[in-house]
DNA sequence: ATGCATGCAAAGAGTTTGCAAGACA
DNA sequence: TGTCTTGCAAACTCTTTGCATGCAT
C-alpha cells in the first residue's frame, strides 16, 4: 500500500467514517494513478474486486472529494477527473492543441496565500492551478505552418 | 450584446469558424452568467430561442472550449460549469464546507508566468486557479461546535 | 448490537451521433 | 454555390436512488 493511500485512510479515520473494501480498494486505485474519471475508477476497482458495484464507486468518490482527500481536475476539457491530493495542491500545464498535461511543483502560490487568508477572512488547505498555452512542440509545428 | 459577447465573436470570426444564430445565443447567454452547466446553458439559450436544439448547444460549447473562448471550472465538485475568460484568467476560492464560491482578481500569478514558461517552454495564455478552505463564516461555526 | 455502508437493479440525467435539410460566407 | 452547421431523434453512457442485506465499530 502506498504512502499516499495511507494518508488517505487516515484521513477517513480521522473524518469517523468506516474503512470498508470498497473505500480501501477506491483509495488504492486512486494512489495508483492520477487523473482518472469516474468510469476508470469503476473499471479498475472492479480489475481487483469485481463484486465492488459501480454504486460504491460513485459514493467513496463523492465521500472522498466531499473530505477533500482527493481532487477534481479537468485539464480543460468537459471531463472530471479525480486524483488524490496529499499536499491539497496540484498543478498542471496543458496544452490547448494537443492537449497534453504536464505536471509541475512549486507554483509560488504558498507564498501567496496569507495574503489572499487575510483578504478574505479563508482558512485555505490547497489548491488546483491549471495553466493553459502552447507546448513548445506546438509553438514549433505552428511557426512551420505560418 | 455585452462587450465580452463582442470580443467572442471576434475570436469566432479570427478562428474563421461560421457565426450562426445558436452560436451567437450561446456566447449570449454565457456572456450574461458564469459558471453554467451544459444543461444550464440549453435552457437558457431555448428560452431565448426555442428552436435551438441541444445537440448544436453542446457542439457550441465544445467549440468555444477547443476554441479558449470559454473555460471550464469545476469549483471542487463533480459538475463541469463553463465561463466566457475575456481575458484568459480564472480565479475562485471555495468554502468545502458551504460549498459557496467567491471570485477574486488579482491572484499574483502574473509575475509568475515568464519563469514558469522559461522553465517548461509553453506559451502560457491563462490559468485557472481554484483555491479551497472554509470561509469565515464555516470557521465561526465550526469553533462554536467544537 | 446498531447504525452505517453495500449491492442490485431500475430509473433518471446528460451527452453523442448519423443524416437529411438548411444557411453562412 | 459549396461547404459547414443545424435539428431531430435515437442510442448511449454516466450517475443516482430505494431498499433489503451485511458488516464495521
């Protein structure tokens, strides 16, 4: 079991709710890659476990996102996609023509966020940064073309 | 037609996609109100206009999108909301606990972005940032709880 | 022991698609 | 005029819900 899925159940013992499979299985899925959408998950838990039913899917992603545990993203598209959030931060770079994404660490927002606190009165534990542009492989195929 | 329903048009005409009725009922209505869903925006736009089918409301809005005319953001929950981004930028605070949702200008992520796009070699041409925690009022209540 | 969580299955939403007809440039 | 776009309607996929059963605490 991973580091990440640890935090994840403890996170669940500390919000008291059970640990039951279905949500251990979710969690481990989840540590297993980012980014997935609801009907990955449902595939790749019923991979390990196929008596989970797509119903306790759907409720451990609702429960999880509910005790911010994981994530949405839609990396600029129409879809949601879960990912686990340790950190409660996450940040990605994708691009609008190829529609890639591409991780990143420090956005030099933590710097920021006293100041937004105090703007706003928030007590802030994370954040989603998805920046958009242009690869530098799309940059280039795009000067070719002009 | 509001100056931001202008500036997409505009985008539309650079694009050199065609500028028909529902697409121009579409950026209408986004224009009027943020943050709607797909089925949000097919009521509004057949309010207008009756005759506008669903299917051309979702192809508009996948348009707009590939296009970066709108953006989508998700204020933490598994419901995609699309948002005409004049200016390519995008920022929320959200309450987890309320699940209320705040607008704010400047996120000091400006100065940010030449070393961001010197370091992955995108072009960068907005971001969305979503930052979540409890608002003042969720605080309050909390500490009474407790 | 008890109340929360699950599985099932059906219902309910939301989204996509093919095609003939119509309209923008 | 030619091509792109639309409306329709059906198909499809995704998500939610009620309820009896089972299980975590």
């Amino acid at each position: 079991m991973s580091a990440n899925a640890e935090l994840a159940l403890q996170s669940l013992r500390q919000a008291e709710v059970r640990i039951t499979p279905p949500r251990r299985v979710v969690i481990e899925v989840l540590a297993s890659q980012e980014h997935l959408t609801a009907p990955e998950v449902v595939e790749a838990v019923q991979k390990r476990a196929p008596a989970i039913s797509r119903a306790s899917v759907y409720r451990t992603l609702d429960l999880l996102t509910r005790l911010g545990i994981c994530r949405i993203a839609t990396m600029g598209l129409p879809i949601v996609r879960y990912t686990l959030t340790p950190t409660g931060n996450h940040h990605h770079l994708v691009c609008s023509n190829c529609l890639r994404a591409f991780e990143f660490d420090s956005c030099g927002l933590s710097a920021l966020v006293p100041e937004l606190e105090a703007r706003t009165g928030f007590r802030i534990s994370g954040h989603l940064l998805e920046a958009y542009g242009l690869c530098a492989d799309c940059q280039q195929a795009e000067s070719v073309t002009e």
